[in-house]
C-alpha cells in the first residue's frame, strides 16, 4: 500500500475539520480515533450547556442549528455526528496509535504509524504527513495523594441521581467544579466543595458564578477554601487548611482538577517539548512541529495550559494545518 498523505490522528473538532478540508483538496488521509467520535465531548457531563453559541462550534461550513441559545452536550454529538456523514469522512473509530516513528535519514521518507484495535489487531500505516490531533480530555492533572486511584474517585462527573443523599467531595474551583457542585447540590445530594485558592476561578460562566457563590454564602454548599486535600479513604477526605487537619465524610469524590495532554506520540516522533509547561515546539503560523511534517492541532499544543484552547477558536487550526500541508507536498512533488 501506498504512503497516505496524512494521517490525522483524533477525531475531535480540529481532527475532523482536518479531514474536511484534506477531503476538499483531494488529498489521500484517514483518521485514527481509539474511542469514539469526538471522544472528549462524549465524556461531558452528560446535562452540560457550552458557554458559547452554536455557530462558534462549527466546522466545514456546516450549521449549528438549535433552538437554545447555548448548545448542549447532546446537541453537540448529534452535530458533529451529521458533520462527518455529510462530508462522508474516513474516520477509524476504536483504533488507538501505539507508535509513531519519523522518517528515518537515508532509510525512509515517510512516518510510520503503528495501530491496535479493541479486538488485538495490529497494522502498520505509512505517511507523508501527520496531524496529532488528540485534545487533552483523557489525561486529568493528578494530585498524587495517598487514594486518589480509589475506585469511589473519578476525575469526571456525570449526574448526579445515583449520588442521591450520599457525601461527595468535589475538589476544584473552576467552571467544572462549580457546575459540578450545583448539579450535585440541586439532586439532593449532601456536596462540599474543596479549593486551594481564596476564590473560586475567574474562568466561571457568568450565569454560573453569583448561583454558586450564593449557594456557598448561605451554606447549601459548605466550601473549603484555601485548603488542600492530603488523603482520600473509603469513606472519608482528610483535608488541611494553614496547618489544621479536617476529616470530611465521602461516599464519593470528584477531582475537578483539570487535563493535559498525552505527549507519549510526540516525544516518540522527536517533537521537543518545553521542560516546564510541556508546550510542545511549533510554529505558530501552520503549527508544525519541530519534526519536519508533524503537525499539531487543538489543545495538544496547549500542554498544561488546556484552558488557552477550545472549540471555538481550536476548531480553526484543521485548516490551517492542511493548508500548510498541501503545500509542502507541491513543493516535494515539484
């Protein structure tokens, strides 16, 4: 089989509006996703509204329509669903890249690509270009206390009816924390909210913020400020404020502590990556990488700081990508 000229791999937003337009150019491209269609907004709260207005989660031209002025996680899925039926586009779901090997000097000229499927299968894919696409939802910030791999631990929220009466903790003090705490809140569920910080994020939703700091002000919510969580047991989080222990009840705890990317694919592709923030080396203007035809798109570039990226404007970069793309192979070619 003949190298393809790219393979993109994650089918968020920015994958597929990288496959929208490779599609448009005529080029030869698949992508790779190991879940499912944009995975990470799957993974939402499953009652989530966006902050933003439908046609800012565009890609290909395609209308948003919803009679809400603020889409839901539902909506969402169903769009983007329709997006890659009407451009029909080559999209492997459940197929996760173990490996991506750069063109070696002198011995090949293209990427390989090293694959399995949720049934074992294993192939090898070669291309001329790669487009790593793979957002940051999959990987939560840790915080490395003793309890934290609890199976009564998780690092995403769903809703709320099977916490029903039950203790949670919920641990953060951004825009998921809050939201998090009030949806848990409203279903009769007994929640405290745990924050490092004096106050709460400045990122909060507007119409989310005066609910919550009222929520906390009256007490439906007690909040923790300015404290840190040391432990998590079976039933209990042992938190500490200026060197004062306090133990909480907990049937369940949600660490609201944010996401960053996976560089494992990066770093094997030879992209070097800044010590500190691990923003990976690229140039701004068609996010190539430092590896000659690796590309990145989306919050893959954001390293610690996924907040710097959405939707909205990462939703852009799958353009600007092949753009950059197309280019270099006319200049190979000619």
């Amino acid at each position: 089989m003949s190298p393809r000229d790219v393979i993109i791999i994650g089918a968020g937003p920015a994958g597929l509006a990288a496959a929208i337009a490779a599609k448009q150019y005529g080029l030869d491209y698949t992508v790779l996703e190991k879940g499912m269609l944009v995975n990470s907004l799957y993974h939402f709260p499953t009652h989530m509204v966006f902050f933003t207005t439908p046609e800012l989660l565009e890609i290909g031209g395609l209308p948003f329509v919803t009679p809400y002025e603020k889409p839901t996680r539902l909506e969402s899925l169903r769009y983007y669903r329709r997006v890659a039926d009407t451009y029909e586009l080559a999209v492997e779901l459940g197929e996760s890249v173990t490996a991506v090997q750069p063109p070696q000097t002198g011995r090949t000229e293209t990427f390989t690509v090293k694959t399995q499927s949720g049934d074992g299968r294993a192939r090898e894919l070669e291309s001329r270009t790669i487009v790593l696409a793979i957002g940051c939802y999959d990987h939560p910030n840790l915080l490395r206390i003793p309890g934290e791999h609890l199976p009564h631990v998780s690092h995403y929220y769903d809703q709320p009816h099977r916490y029903y009466r039950k203790h949670v903790v919920v641990v953060g003090g951004k825009n998921s924390a809050a939201e998090a705490a009030l949806d848990l809140y409203r279903a009769g569920v007994h929640v405290t909210l745990v924050h490092r910080r004096a106050e709460l994020g400045e990122s909060i939703k507007y119409w989310v913020r005066p609910d919550i700091e009222n929520r906390i002000a009256e007490g439906s919510i007690p909040a923790r400020l300015e404290t840190q969580v040391v432990e998590i047991r079976p039933k209990e989080v042992i938190v500490e404020c200026r060197g004062q222990r306090e133990t909480l009840p907990a049937d369940y705890v949600f660490l609201m502590t944010g996401y960053q990317t996976d560089s494992t694919l990066m770093s094997q592709a030879g992209v070097r990556l800044d010590p500190e923030t691990c923003v990976p080396e690229h140039n701004e203007s068609t996010f190539e990488s430092n590896v000659p035809g690796f590309y990145i798109a989306g919050t893959a570039l954001t390293g610690v700081y996924s907040g710097r990226i959405f939707i909205e404007n990462g939703r852009f970069h799958g353009q600007v990508v092949i753009d950059a793309i197309r280019e270099r192979l006319a200049t190979v070619e000619a």
